[in-house]
C-alpha cells in the first residue's frame, strides 16, 4: 500500500548547487588567516553547520581563535557568501528539481524544506521558489545538526505528517542518516557509494520520477 504523503527536501546539494559559493568564501576566510582551503576539504563540509564548518578548516590551518573571534570570521565568511547568493537566478535551479516539485504538487503531495542554512529562505527567494514549499525548516529552526533527525521530523510535523508518510532526499550522508533516524525513507542524491543506507541513490532530480516515488 502506498502511503507516501510528503517529500522533505534538502536544499544545498538537491535544489541547487550552492557548494562552490561556500567553497569560496571559506577559501578567501581561509586565505585571509594564512592558509589554503581545498575543494576536497570543502566537500567534507556539505550538510554541516556554519560554525562547525569553521571549527573544522581553523583546525585544519592549525589555527585557534577565541568564540568571539570565531563568531565574527563566521560573519564575515557569510557576508562573503551572501554577495554571490545575492546574485543567484532561478537559472541556477539544478536540473529538474522544479519540476519534480510541480509533479509532487500536481498529485497533492506536501512539500517542506529541512536545510542546514539560515539562509534558506533567502535562497529559495531568489530561486522564486518560495511558493512551491508548505513548511520550510531551516538552520534557525532547529538547534541539533543532521545526522540528529530534528529538522526531518520538525518538517514532518509542521506538514502534519507521520514520519513513516514522507520521503527525504539528500546529497549529504549526514543527512541521510539523519532521514533514517527519524524512521523516514531516503533518496540520496549522489553516489551510491558514499549515500549508504538510501533507499534509492539516484544523480539528480532529473531523474526522479512519482513512479519511483511510489515504489521505495
Ligand atoms: C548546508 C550546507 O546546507 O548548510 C553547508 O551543505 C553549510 O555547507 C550549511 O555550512 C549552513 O549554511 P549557512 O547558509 O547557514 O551558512
Ligand atoms: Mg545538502
């Protein structure tokens, strides 16, 4: 039986691809402190939390600073980020993510946002998106990162969902193992190899379709 009512979607990684903006403004934080910052770092920072993010390259650049000295490289990192996001354009939405939406929309299935970002809103404003979202959880909402499953069952609840009703998809394992913690199907969207645990790994949401909705 099918019992699928809602989708919770991740959005850097799933809606758009938000990575490089992040990978350049730690890199010029990073730069600025003295040291370099790798595109193979940064991809271990996806689905991880602004601050957390920072306590990894200070450590990384062997460097120690003070929580305020970190609260403020946090803002300033941010600031550098948000001058691209500023300039982002639904252009940059990834390949058939609107339109895997509008189906899910289309047969009345409900649709929240569970983001890291505290900027979520802001990207799904420039991403004239807004719209498409019935609940949106974001980085300001919850205080417990993936793999914890706060964000996915505060989604499900503000869609007035059962958690075993809704399907997750994510590009981070954290988040995937965050989507089973809370007793949710996953789709991973990425590498098999690396989304362990998903229900279903698939390289975009291009390649999603209801059918494959209906069958995890
Ligand atoms: C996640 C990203 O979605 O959000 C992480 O994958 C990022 O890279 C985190 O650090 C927090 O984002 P923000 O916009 O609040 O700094
Ligand atoms: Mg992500």
């Amino acid at each position: 039986m099918n019992t699928i009512k809602a989708c919770i979607f991740d959005l850097d990684g799933v809606i758009v691809d938000t990575a490089i903006y992040h990978y350049k403004a730690w890199k010029r934080l990073a730069n600025s402190l003295g040291f370099d910052f790798t595109e193979h770092q940064n991809e271990q920072l996806k689905g991880v939390s602004r601050v957390r993010s920072l306590q990894l390259i200070l450590g990384w650049g062997n460097v120690t600073k003070t929580e305020a000295e970190q609260e403020e490289l946090a803002t300033q990192k941010n600031t550098w980020y948000m001058e691209m996001v500023n300039q982002m354009t639904p252009a940059e939405i990834l390949p058939g993510a609107k339109e895997f939406l509008q189906a899910c929309r289309a047969v009345g299935l409900k649709i929240a946002l569970g983001s890291a970002s505290k900027n979520s809103m802001t990207i799904l404003d420039k991403l004239n998106l807004t719209d498409m979202f019935d609940a949106v959880i974001d980085g300001n909402k919850v205080s417990k990162a993936k793999p914890d499953p706060e964000v996915f069952l505060a989604g499900a609840q503000a869609l007035g969902m059962q958690p075993e009703e809704c399907v997750v998809f994510e590009d981070a394992i954290a988040g995937v193992e965050a989507a089973l913690a809370g007793d949710m199907k996953v789709v991973g969207i990425g590498s098999p190899d690396v989304l362990v645990g998903a229900n279903l790994v698939i390289k975009g949401l291009d390649e999603m379709t209801l059918n494959k909705l209906y069958k995890l």
